[in-house]
C-alpha cells in the first residue's frame, strides 16, 4: 500500500490503546472529561529528499504526533494523574508496537510526557512522535 499522509493518520487514529475511552481522527477544539482518557492525531508533516544528481527521490517519510489525554491538571491530584500518565505511556506503547506489526510502514517512534492546552483547559498529555516512510 502506498504511504500517504491520509492513510497514515486514518491507521494510527484506529489504533486502540487500552484505557483510551475516546478516540478522534482529527485534533479536537475541546474535551469532555467524560471523554478521557482521549486520542488524536496533530502536526502532521511530510518529507522527501532528493537522493541523486538526477533528481530521484528518496522514501517518503511521514511524522504524526498521536497524543493521548489523560486529564485536566485541576482533575483528580497530581499523584493519581502522573501514574495515570505513566500507565498510559506503558499502553500508547504497547499499542504502537501491535500497529508496527501490522502496519509495515511505521518506523519508530519517540514518546514525551507534557502539559498541554486544549480549549480553556491545560490537561496531562503524552505525545508519541510516530515516524513512518515506505
């Protein structure tokens, strides 16, 4: 299958990860804590570089940042929501490695733990990097 930004977000946005309760295939303007832990995909970008004088170009690469919410910071307590982000960490990549598996077309992927703003509200968030080319 050819590599496209398209398909690429579409197969990981379908990835399930446990203890998700809502997954979207877009970035959301607002979240509902009934809706958490969420995922989505964000900053999608694309790179091709020429590889010979004859202008040939090399892989298609892609990079998608799937980010997985786990709670608003004013939520729960800093101690509940940081081992909920843990465990989290733990299930995203858990998750990434089954979808390796299937999907030829993942290369690796790096994962931070990080704040992030999403409406009016800050929330716990893990972002996962996810480089793909084919």
């Amino acid at each position: 299958m050819a590599l496209t930004m398209a398909s690429f977000v579409a197969s990981l946005s379908a990835m399930s990860v446990t203890g998700v309760t809502r997954a979207y295939d877009y970035t959301p303007d607002q979240l509902s804590t009934a809706n958490m832990p969420s995922l989505f995909p964000r900053i999608p970008s694309q790179r091709n570089g020429i590889v010979t004088f004859t202008g040939v170009s090399g892989l298609d690469t892609v990079t998608v940042e799937m980010v997985a919410i786990v709670d608003a910071t004013m939520q729960s307590t800093g101690e509940a929501n940081f081992g909920a982000t843990v465990a989290l960490v733990d299930n995203l990549n858990a998750a990434l490695k089954t979808e390796m598996a299937a999907n030829q077309q993942i290369d690796g992927w790096e994962m931070r733990t990080d704040y992030l703003d999403i409406g009016t509200a800050v929330y716990w968030a893990v972002i996962a990097t996810v480089v793909g080319s084919e």
